[in-house]
C-alpha cells in the first residue's frame, strides 16, 4: 500500500499510531489472509472468517530483524506531531506462514506515507521450473491491483522472435477496472452493518491474533531511518533480495 501524500493534518493522530498500527496489522494483513487462506467451505460467513483466523494463526510474531521503519523529511514539523517523533511513516516488513501450503514462501509487505505513486497492489511471484535456463530474476508473476481502480494481470517470459533461445517479459491483464462511480469503501461497510451483513467484518479472534504478530514490533522498536518525500523509502532490500527485490508499481 502505498500513498503520496503525507499524514493529510492528522499529525496528532498519526504520531499515536503508526504506520504499522493504522495499515499493516489491518487492512493489509486482511489482504495477506484473503491471499493465503484455503477456500471456505461455503459463503456463509463464519466458513470465511475461519480460514481467515487459520492463517493468522500459523504466522509466527514478527521480529524487529525482519523490519525496516522509515519517516519522511519534514514529518516532524507537521501540526500535532512531536519534535522529536519517532513513530514510522513507512514499514516494510517480511514474514512466513508455518503450514504445508506455505512452509518457506516469505510474505513481504511495504506501505508508507509520500511514496511516488497512490495504489494498493499485490504481487504473487511464481517458482521457477526446476529446468530453466533463464537468469535467476526471470520468474513468471501474477499482480492484483486493488486500488485505485480494480486489475487482475500476468506476467510470463516469452521466447523473443529471434534465433537465440532469449526471452523477454509480457503482462497479460485479464481484468481491468478503471475507478468510476462505485461505493466507497467506509460507505459499503456502513450499508451493510445496517443490513446486518458481517461478511466483511474481522472476527474478534482474527483480531486478536493479527495484534499478537505484531506485537513484538510495536512501541518504536529498533530506529527510524528519514527519507524523502517522493522516494520509495528507506532501504529495505535485504528483506527481498532473495526474491528477486520489491516490486514498484507504476
């Protein structure tokens, strides 16, 4: 998740929060579990929240080594934050899921405040073949745009047209929504709770196991490195260099 614009005059809130309290713990750990999870047995409500509270469930906490915080210049001159804050704007962070399905994917998840671009994506990069024989990098992917606008895409390496067994990189996009006239998000929450519709609604218990995760890297752990505005943060690339580097939208 990421966004271009800075705290938006919530410097008062914003410094009690986080940004590992106001999105990671939340709206992007509900990403990751509708990403892991296995498929409910049906669309009744609680068959969806199980799955979601399994995979919470199998995520070991999070430990400061596998963190990376960042603030960007200029925060602490924003109205009600203070002088010397401490609290991130930007987190990336790396975790695992300890079950057969997942048992040594790492999960990344990067958001943060005055980045390049305003969107919310998801990126699944797939294994290689056993047999291979292009560079290591070269992984086909699939990538889930959520927001702004709505996208389901493919990328696969093709073979160029050309003599030598060279390939080169194609992204099918399957599904394309542009943003228009639909619901907004707090909008559709507040229609369907006076509906009593709870299906997009967490369960206590997914909760509280998503608090326990990242319990460990609350409070200000480890230091705060400043970026500028603009930049994609502070560096984080050990948390995915073994997987080919983060993924930058365009």
């Amino acid at each position: 998740m990421r966004n271009t614009f800075g705290v938006a005059g919530r410097g008062k809130f914003y410094d009690e929060t986080g940004a590992i309290r106001d999105v990671v713990q939340n709206h992007l750990f509900q990403v990751l579990a509708f990403l892991a999870m296995e498929s409910p047995t049906s669309l009744y409500v609680d068959s969806l929240r199980d799955e979601v509270v399994k995979v919470f469930r199998v995520i070991p906490p999070i430990t400061p080594k596998n963190l990376v915080r960042g603030q960007f210049k200029g925060y602490r001159q924003e109205p009600g934050v203070a002088p010397n804050s401490e609290v991130e704007t930007f987190a990336a962070l790396r975790l695992e899921l300890d079950n057969w399905r997942w048992a040594g994917v790492p999960f990344l998840i990067r958001a943060g405040k005055c980045l390049p671009v305003t969107t919310t994506e998801v990126m699944v990069k797939l294994r290689r073949s056993p047999l291979s024989r292009g560079p290591a990098n070269e992984r086909n992917y699939f990538r889930f745009r959520l927001e702004p606008g709505m996208g389901i895409s493919l990328g696969a390496r093709v073979k160029k047209p050309a003599m030598a067994l060279t390939s080169m990189q194609i992204e099918l996009t399957a599904v394309e929504d542009q943003p228009g006239d639909e619901v907004g998000a707090y909008e559709r929450l507040l229609t369907d709770a006076m509906k009593g519709d709870a299906l997009l609604f967490v369960r206590e218990d997914a909760v509280e196991a998503a608090w326990e995760i990242v319990e460990p890297i609350l409070g200000n752990v480890g230091t705060v490195e400043i970026y500028d505005p603009g930049t994609w943060g502070p560096n984080a690339d050990a948390l995915a260099k073994d997987v080919g580097g983060w993924h930058n939208p365009q």
